[in-house]
C-alpha cells in the first residue's frame, strides 16, 4: 500500500515526512498536481460499476486500488507547469485528478472538501466556540455603524485579515494591527472586515494536532508585540503542555471539522487562558519541530502509513504536548 503525498517539489517540510516513510520502508509517490498533464499522467475508468484508476509520475505507476493514504501538504495548481495553460483546461484537469482521488479507498489528510470549509475564519469562530476554547469577541463587517459600535464597546481591538495572502498574487505582508476606537471606520463599507478585541498575551501558542497526537510549542511574546508572525522576542519556541479543557476542545474542533490534521494558534495572556486566534488545517510544523525536537514529522508519517479508514480524519486520543495520549 502506497502514501500519496500532494505537494510541490521544493517543500522541506514534506521532505521531513518523506524521510520518516523511507525509514519505516513504507512506498510512497510524490506528485505536484502543477505536472498534470505533462510531467505526470492519469488515467480512470468506470465500467459496470467497478472503478480503476492510475497515475503515472517520475517513472513510477500508481494504482488507486493499492492508495493508502493521502496526504495534501501543499500542492500546485494542476496545468501550471502546462506549456499552454487555460482555465478551461485547468477546470478539466482538476476535475479529472481530484474526481480520481475521491474515488479511491484511502484516508485524507485533510480532504479538500474539508479543508475549503476549515479556512473560512468566520467558521471557525463558531467551531471554536461550540468546542469550548475561549474565543475574543469578533465582528465581520461592511456596516461602518457596527464597526464603530464594536470599536466603542471594547474599546482595544485589532484589524486583521479573513482570507490571507492573495491567493495566485503578488506576496503580501498583512500583519493583525492594533486599532483605538477613534480609528476612521467610513472604509469598512468598501469589503469585509474584521475586527477582534484586542488579548494583551505574554506568550504566542501553536498547537499543533496529528491524527489526535498533540504537539504545543510556547514562545514568549514582546511586551508590544501584537502579531506573532513578525518581529523578534528574544525568544525561541519551546515544548509546552497542553491544558486538559485545551485538550478536550481540539478533539471536538477536529472531530467536528473532520481533521486529521491542523495548527491551532492561541494568545496566552497573563492569567495563563489560551485564547484561540485561528486553526489553519495545512499550517507548518517544520520551523516548530526544528527548534523544540517534538517528533511532528513522525506523527504525522506514522499516520499516513495506517491502513485505510473510509477517509475518516482523527483516528486517535488527543494527547499531551509530547505527543503521548490523553488517557
């Protein structure tokens, strides 16, 4: 049984996984969907009910029948590698390779369909909330009057972005900001806004889930520092437990958002509350294994190459920050 790993080719932190399966002498196939058509090649039928499926890519056959799992890291967009891209052409394409893999008896981390939803973060407010975590008041918005109403009932709050990065555009820096009730609201009618009570916190949190396995990391924030992604502390990640009501909330946000894996951020503020920030289901893991030695790369390989489950997510008990279950 074969591990299908979806990613781009210059990716280390798949690269760390990847020598994890080596290890446990497990095959795998490496595909960017960018290659498709091209480089790598695919093939489905469909005849009296049966399904056979195949794709071909740096030499190697894979059949969909002996697909063990499918881990989704961070692949391309199928034609882009094409010599004469269109969108029609990528529509067909991804149709046809993506069509292919829900066919397929293998589990997903994490299925796309899954993941499109896990983005959306005004969803995952509600999650967050329905799973127990402590969650900062927010408003998205374009009514300038409820912006400023929100602004001047909590009086600290900041401006972040829903979405990210563009994505297919240019790369854009687009940090959480600290805004005062004063601010000029008038643009909001312009977009979708969010807005978020501010959390003064003394350390940034990342947790991260594998397959139920938890991993957190703690880095001590800057007294100033707002957004955790830029600036420096002086400080370095290092493991940190994770509380019994953290734990009991990131089984039931993975169950209900059926994740087999995901990042969770959190603000810890001065009371030691983890405040959740956001989940992102394809978040890095490298950058935290390299500096704490938490055996991320392992679990999340460990996972890959169990047997096939219905392409059910969490298959295991939560566990504590050294990635030993919660009994």
């Amino acid at each position: 049984m074969t591990v299908l790993i979806l990613t781009c080719r210059q990716d280390v932190t798949a690269d760390m996984v990847v020598a994890k399966l080596h290890e446990r002498g497990v095959p795998l196939v490496r595909l960017d969907p960018a290659d498709v058509p091209g480089e790598a090649a695919l093939s489905a039928e469909y005849v009296h009910g049966d399904f056979y499926g195949h794709l071909s890519t740096d030499g190697r056959l894979l059949s969909m029948s002996a697909l063990r799992s499918i881990w989704v890291r961070r692949p391309g967009e199928p034609v882009a590698h094409a010599p004469e891209p269109s969108d029609w052409l990528t529509a067909e394409t991804e149709q046809a390779l993506y069509g292919m893999l829900y066919s397929a008896p293998a589990r997903w981390m994490n299925h796309p369909c899954v993941s499109a939803q896990a983005r959306c973060k005004p969803w995952q407010l509600g999650v967050a909330h329905r799973s127990g975590f402590a969650v900062p008041p927010t408003v998205v918005t374009t009514f300038p009057r409820v912006a400023r109403q929100f602004a001047a009932q909590y009086r600290d709050i900041v401006v972040k972005s829903a979405s990210g990065p563009p994505a297919g555009g240019p790369p854009v820096a687009l940090p959480t900001t600290r805004i005062g009730q004063d601010a000029d609201f008038t643009g909001v009618a312009a977009g979708p806004t969010l807005l978020q009570q501010y959390i003064p916190k003394r350390a940034d949190i990342r947790l991260t889930s594998v397959g139920g396995r938890l991993f957190a990391a703690r880095k001590i924030s800057a007294s100033d520092q707002v957004d955790g992604r830029y600036g420096t502390t002086g400080h370095g990640w290092e493991p940190a437990e994770v509380p019994d009501r953290i734990a009991r909330a990131v089984r039931e946000y993975t169950s209900l958002a059926g994740l087999a894996y995901a990042a969770f951020d959190f603000a810890e503020d001065a009371e030691g509350v983890w405040w959740f920030l956001e989940c992102n289901q394809g978040g890095q893991f490298g950058f935290i294994e390299l500096e704490t030695g938490q055996p991320i790369a392992e679990a999340v390989a460990s996972w890959l190459a169990g047997g096939p489950n219905g392409g059910k997510g969490v298959t295991a008990p939560p566990s504590t920050g050294n990635g030993q279950p919660v009994l």
